[in-house]
C-alpha cells in the first residue's frame, strides 16, 4: 500500500509518528460511453447554458444559487482568502465510551502505521482503547479541510475513521412513525423468536456482490468466444484541443493576466497611467523566422565585414 499522509497522533504529552493508508477501494467495473457504430469514445464539452458557448477553463468561476434564485461568484482570489487548514497532527480531543457513537456519523476508514521508533506508543494507545472500550475523538487537516475523527481498534490496528460533521446528519421526518401503535405481546414474541431462529455469527467472507461477478463473467465470455473488437484510434480535430491542452491554455491565461496586471501596477507607481497601445499585425510564425534568420545573417556579415577591416587597420 501507498501511504497518502504523514504525521503524529498527539495525546497528552505522547506523539506517535504515523503514517496513513487507505483502507478500502472500489472494485466497481467502470464502463466508458462509445458509439455503437464505430466504438469511438462519447466526449461532452463544456458548454454555457445561456448562450450556448464552449468556454474555456480559465473563464470558468464557482457560482452558488441562493434560495431566492441569486447568483454569487467566487474566483480565485476569493477562494484564497478562505482559511486553509494545514499541518501534520492529529490532535486528541477527548476518549469517548464506543457505545456513544452513531455509526451514521462514520465516513471513511484509514489504517495508521508507526513509525518503526514508534512502536510501543503505538500499541500502548491500541492497547488502552481496547480495554477502556472507547475511542478518540480528533481533529485533523486532511486535503486543506479539517476533519472530525475517531480512532479505533481493529485487530492490531488502530484505525482513523472520519466523520460527518453533526449538521450533515438529516433528521428523519416521516409522519408514520408518530402514529400510536399498538402491539401484542404474542407478537412480539413471534418476532423474537425468528429473529433467534435466524442467529449466526456474522462472517463478512460469506458476502460477495453478486452483480460484479455476473458483469466479469459476461465480459470474460465475450473476449473468449471472440466478440471483441480493437478500441479505435481517436482521431482528433486541429479545432480541437485535448484535455492537456485546455489546461496550458487555462495556465498561458493566467500569466499573461499577471503580467498584464503587475504591468498596469508598475506603471501607476510610477505615476503614469497606462497607455492603450495598438498591437501590429501578427505574421505567420515562419515569416518571423525567416525575418530572424536573415537579420542574424546580417549581423553576421556586418561582423565579418567589421573584423576584416580591423585585420587591415592592424596590419597597416
């Protein structure tokens, strides 16, 4: 496994260097959209809904509607006045019986590992949490954003799990649950004992995703049987540039906006306001170079000119 953080869970006056993993994945098949026709791949471009224009990445801005259907802008100088959570600790809050935590709050699971010279605090916290039979509640900075989390023990492990923040719980509000029902103890009964005659240790090894395996084997029958075909070559359009090229383009904007702003800023200290300049006439790029070549020619035979006739001073 690949770490994606680094730090040190921090309690009391203890540090305990880890490392963090992921620890689940998604072995979902994932299927492009083609064309039946030719299997060419289906590209959508981004598109304004208002006056129907391919834009560009550089003129796109981060926009929330309001509830009484106002629009507000962010861009990139709103979105770095925001405050950004860093650094690498995870800092215990306080140990909280298990029993008291909702697993609805529960997000995604990570594995921390010591590092090797943490080892004992390492499993001196797995071993305390255990056998208090609770766990940590922690903040922590993961992807700019802080976190809530719990530490817990799985195994030999202790494992981060993060966590929804209260106000994204949603509350039920179902009307029939406030009805007055009533209940016969022969009922209940009845209910308990299916449920007891049902009872198993619960194995996870015995669960499998039934649609995946059947997907796989409808794939594997095809490439055995030979009903496949190989993927066509995308043929791209001079119109139309790739997703690499969007982005150097997105990046040739910025900078040419830095430089135009840092100009105008240059030329306000210095008391003038900036003037309006006609820019010429853009030539083909090989008449430029052409125009290069031969004005270095020149140079060059003006310098050979030059140095024949100091050769002659000299030797006068």
């Amino acid at each position: 496994m690949r770490a994606m953080w680094s730090g040190a869970v921090s309690f009391g006056l203890v540090s305990v260097p880890i490392k963090l993993y992921s620890a689940t994945t998604n072995h979902d098949i994932r299927f492009h959209q083609v064309h039946g026709a030719d299997g060419g791949r289906i590209r959508y471009k981004r598109t304004c809904t208002v006056c129907g224009e391919v834009v560009e990445y550089a003129d796109i801005v981060k926009g929330y509607e309001t509830e009484d259907g106002e629009l507000i802008t962010l861009d990139e100088a709103d979105l770095d006045s925001l405050p950004v959570a860093s650094g690498h600790e995870i800092d215990v809050i306080e140990f909280v019986p298990a029993d008291q935590i909702d697993p609805l709050l529960f997000d995604k699971s990570y594995y921390l590992e010591p590092e090797t010279k943490a080892a004992k605090p390492y499993a001196l916290l797995r071993e305390a949490l255990a056998e208090t039979d609770r766990m940590a509640i922690v903040r922590f900075a993961l992807r700019q954003r802080e976190s809530l989390a719990l530490l817990r023990v799985r195994d030999k492990t202790i494992v981060l799990q993060t966590m929804l923040w209260p106000d994204e719980v949603r509350e039920p509000d179902f009307d029939v649950l406030e009805q007055d029902i009533e209940l016969r103890p022969q009922e209940k009964q009845m209910a308990a004992s299916l449920i007891e005659s049902m009872g198993a240790d619960f194995d996870p090894a015995e669960f499998h995703d039934e649609y995946r395996d059947a997907v796989v084997d409808l794939i594997e029958s095809k490439k055995e049987h030979g009903d496949t075909k190989p993927a066509p070559v995308e043929q791209k359009r001079e119109d139309e540039g790739d997703s690499m090229t969007d982005l150097l383009s997105a990046l040739q904007a910025s900078v040419e906006a830095a430089r135009g702003s840092s100009g105008k800023k240059a030329a306000t200290r210095a008391g003038a306001e900036p003037q309006e300049t006609e820019e010429p006439e853009e030539k083909p790029a090989r008449a430029r170079k052409t125009g290069t070549r031969r004005k270095k020619a020149d140079e060059g035979e003006d310098g050979a000119e030059k140095k024949t006739t100091t050769r002659k001073r000299r030797t006068a």
